[in-house]
C-alpha cells in the first residue's frame, strides 16, 4: 500500500481547487467571467454617465477588478486556458500592452493543485483502481503543479523513486474549445489590433497542446531528446553536463508520465555560485541552444525556468519537461544558420534575404518597416558581433528592444504574425537571454555559436 503521509522536502502545501473536466463547465466558466466583467462595465459606465462624462468602452473593460477576474478564472483552469496566455505571453514578451501583460503574466505563476479526491480519480483511469497496491510510496502532496499537470513523488516497490507528472481531468477534451474561447475574450477586450490575424498563431497553439496532452508522446521526445544530448560533445565549448532523467515506461499513459526522481534545486541556487559557474551553466544552455537548431533539428521550446534545475554538488545542468519539444524544418535551420552569419558578419542584406526566406518579413511591408525589422535583428544579435565574453548582467539589451519593439508596432503599424517554427526559436533565446541576464552571466557568443559560423 503506498505511504499517504508528506513528507517534510514536499513544497508548502497551496490550497487545492478543483479543476473543471467536462466541456459545458469550462463553458460555464468562461460564460461566468464573461457575465461578470458585462456587469462591471455597465456599473462603471452608468456612473460615468451620472457624472455627465461620455465612457469609454475600452477603458471600461480593463479596470484593475476586470483584469483580476480575467487572470484569476484562467488560472483556476488551467489546461490550455492557462497554456494559451503563458504562450502568448512568452512569445509577445515585453511588446504587450500593459494590461494584458498583467493579466498573462498571472497565468505564468504556479497553478493550484487539484484536491486529493480528484487526484485519486484521475490515477484510478489511469492505473486501475488498485494502484496504490503497486507502490511502496506515493506522496500525495505535489512537488511542483503547472498549467497541464502536477507532479508528484513515488517509491516503486523495487526502490525506485520516480517523479510522476499527472495531468489535469478534461484538459485534452477542452483544448480546442479553450483556445478558442480565450481568443474571442482577449479581441472582446481590444489590445489584440483586428488587423492582425493571429488564426495561425492560434491552430499551432491547439496542435502543441494536444502534443503537450499526449503524455506517451513526450516520454519518446525525452528519450530523443536524452539520445542526442548524449552523444554530442560539448567539451569543446562548457564543461557543465546535462543530466536528462530516464522515462519509467510501466507507470506511463497518455496523461500519466512516470521518470526518474532527480535531486536538484532551482536555478534560483546558481545566484549563491560563483561567477565561474553561472558563466559555465549559461554557457552550456547557449550551446545547447545553438545544437538544438542546426544539429540535433529538435528544440524544447519552453523557456520557463522550472524545466531547468541545478545539482550544486556536481554543477550538472538538470533538463525537465519535453511536452513542447518540436522538430525544427530544415529549410527554417539552413535559414537561420543564414541569419546567424548575416548577424556575425553585419551584413543588413544578407539578414533581410534571411528575414524573407524565413517569414519574419515579406512584400507587404514598407520600406521603412523592413528597416526598422533589420535595425532590431541586428541589435538584438550584437552578443555573437562581440569579442569575448558578453557581459548580460550589465547589458541593457532587453529594455532598447523594448523601446524600439514599441516603437515599430505602434509607430510603424507593424502587426505581422511570423511561422510558428520562428516564434518557438525566438521564444526559447528570448528566454535564455532573460535567464542570462538573471544570473548576471558572461558568455562568448561568438564561440558557443563557431560551429555554424562559415567567416
């Protein structure tokens, strides 16, 4: 019988909240948020009129209590309601307006447990109803609870301790009509242009999810993912080594995923290291990037800082989660490999054929637009033009890109939504680049990128 009892290296327990599992009570849901923000925004506007002042609908919708509700009903979601703002959030980056930014940044914190009994219920369609008689430990509180699952700790009956991710009840039935239902609230409120078709962004966004869903299908990821790692030297550029935990093949389904328990800490731990080290961890993850593109041509593309996790004692990188591992096209690696050497060598033209070959830019944009695109390329890519170690930590790279990001959507109306292959890339350096920045790391670009540049 497993062991119902905590223990004490369990994360302080957060209060659990059912999750919605069926179709109609997602619905629900959203019709419920909807019903209320309708009532704030005739409340707030009937008080403007009494004051004889002519309300505005847009600034009706985004009041502090109307945003609250928006973040605080999604996160309760979780699932692809969740999921859908943690993507466009992380692709959008700092280019948000500030009350949307506010709303997904939300939706990025850690999600609150489903309650036991529910839990008990998903692994008893999953394991049968006898499970528990299987293990000598399953610890009931999880170690960390995200938008699609919660994992939790488990001591096999042969001594095996294992790290079981469960995924929420009705999150792949409701991805589709989730997605869909979150795009229509965000047009309701206005801060997406109605020029921009985000159509594209939105189908790849239910085809990952239903991928990220099918638990058996990032189990193979993994070990893909693990074989490559593998048999890749990295000595040339680092000299941290990744460690990638091996699936557990008898306790995984398609919404149960089952793998080694790895002691480690977040990479919050790395802030405590010397310099030496976090420059030797960013180091690594750089090159690992860079591989990921133009050798291996399989990316994890979620850049959230829970997938990483640190081994102090041994100064081992720890690789977690390939739910949004994707395969990189050919064409789109020989393109970037392009734009990589256009960006090393400062040659605009080069990147601009780039740009075009990729998709970032294309025929309808103005001079000036692709300009201002190219303008951003370059500066965003200054790291590999560096000689020597790029100093992140005092770079203020992400703020000028800020500015000039602003800049080019609200001065120059530029609203393009670009391949999704080239959102997943820059949404997983982008990511890397704020890490880097976090640990105040030094990297030398130029060399971690060597192998793929021809000058």
């Amino acid at each position: 019988m497993a062991d119902k009892s905590d223990t004490k290296d369990e994360l302080t327990p957060r209060p659990s909240k059912a999750i919605p599992s069926s179709r109609l009570s997602r619905i629900g849901r959203l019709g419920s948020l909807a019903g209320k923000i309708a009532g704030n925004v005739v409340t707030q506007g009937a008080g403007q009129l009494l004051k004889g002042e002519k309300p505005v609908l847009s600034s009706l919708l985004l009041t502090p209590k109307n945003i609250a509700n928006i973040a605080d009903q999604l996160a309760s979601m979780r699932g692809a309601a969740m999921k859908l703002g943690q993507l466009i959030s992380m692709d959008a980056g700092d280019f948000l307006p500030e009350e949307l930014a506010v709303i997904l940044g939300r939706l990025r914190e850690d999600a609150d447990p489903m309650p036991k009994n529910q839990l008990i219920e998903t692994l008893n369609n999953a394991w049968g109803e006898k499970w528990q008689d299987g293990l000598l430990y399953f610890s009931f509180a999880p170690i960390a609870a995200a938008s699609i699952g919660q994992v939790h700790k488990v001591i096999t009956m042969e001594g095996e301790m294992l790290a079981v991710k469960v995924q929420y009840p009705g999150v792949k039935q409701s991805i589709d009509s989730d997605i869909d239902n979150v795009a229509t609230l965000i047009k309701l409120t206005g801060l997406v242009p109605k020029s921009l078709d985000i159509g594209p962004l939105l189908q790849d966004a239910k085809t990952q999810l239903h991928q990220e869903a099918d638990y058996e299908r990032e189990a193979k990821m993994l070990n893909r993912y693990r074989a490559l790692v593998e048999a890749c030297d990295f000595s040339r550029h680092c000299s941290t080594a990744f460690i990638i935990p091996n699936t557990h093949a008898p306790l995984t389904t398609s919404t149960v995923l089952a793998m080694d328990f790895v002691e480690s800490q977040p990479l919050d731990a790395l802030l405590d290291e010397p310099q030496k080290i976090r420059d030797a961890v960013m180091t690594a993850l750089m090159t690992l990037f860079f591989n990921e593109v133009f050798n291996f041509k399989l990316l994890q593309s979620d850049p959230n800082l829970a997938n990483y996790r640190f081994k102090p004692d041994s100064k081992e990188i720890v690789l977690l989660d390939f739910g949004a591992t994707r395969e990189v096209p050919d064409h789109i690696a020989a393109q970037y490999q392009i734009l990589l050497n256009s960006a090393a060598n400062n040659d605009k033209e080069m990147m601009q054929q780039a740009a075009y070959a990729i998709g970032l830019i294309d025929e309808t944009h103005s001079q000036t637009q692709l300009d201002a695109v190219i303008n951003i390329g370059m500066e965003a890519c200054e790291a590999i033009r560096h000689e020597g170690p790029y100093d992140f930590g005092q770079s203020d790279l992400i703020t000028r890109l800020h500015e000039k990001g602003m800049t080019l959507t609200m001065e120059h109306n530029f609203w393009h939504t670009p391949p999704v292959d080239a959102l997943f890339i820059h949404r997983k350096l982008g990511g890397l680049f704020l890490l880097a920045k976090r640990l105040s790391a030094n990297v030398d670009m130029r060399e971690a990128a060597s192998t793929w540049l021809t000058a």
